[in-house]
C-alpha cells in the first residue's frame, strides 16, 4: 500500500491534503497538521487515503438525500425506529466484567 500513490491519484483528496497542510484551517497556527499529513503521505496505518473517493461519493449521495426533505425525513424516521435498544451503563458493565475482568 502506497500512500502517497493514491493520494497523489485523488484529486480531491490531494486539494484537502494540500489545504489541511497549507493552514487553511488552522491560521493561529499554519503549520499545525503539517506533520499530520506528512505523516499520512508516509504511513496511512488506518488506510484513510484508500477510503477517501468511496467515502466522498457516499457523502455526495447523502447529500442529495438531505435535499429532498420529505424522503429524508422518512429515512431518518426509518432508522430511529429500527434502532435496537441500547444502554452506556450495561455496555460498560458487560466490559468490566467480560473484557477486563472487574468484579461488578
């Protein structure tokens, strides 16, 4: 896996390197992520380069589904309904007690 060759090979990806790099987002501090994407044209550890073009078309595609209010508004309704029940405190007490074997 080459980093550099698919970032290099993306250009949208290689306009957000180069403005991320250049301070754009960061003018109280231009060289802030400097490192950062130095180091992700070296060692992409988490392949976020190789993801980038499937995760920017999927995002155009939500994008267009925002925009049309009424099937966004039924999708969203869709998945709330079909979400499973969920509990922070039963989760943490299943990590204790079967991953880090904390006496709960």
């Amino acid at each position: 896996y080459n980093p550099r060759a698919v970032i290099e090979g993306s250009p949208e990806l290689a306009q957000a390197v180069s403005a991320i790099s250049s301070g754009v987002f960061s003018p109280d501090d231009p060289n802030r992520y400097r490192d950062l994407m130095n180091g992700l044209y070296q060692s992409d550890w988490f392949m976020v380069a190789a993801d980038f073009d499937s995760y920017a078309a999927c995002q155009r595609e939500v994008d267009n589904v925002w925009r049309d209010s009424p099937d966004w508004n039924a999708r969203a309704i869709r998945n709330v309904a079909r979400m499973g029940w969920f509990s922070s405190d039963l989760t943490i007490r299943q990590y204790a007690k079967e991953i880090w074997n904390v006496p709960v």
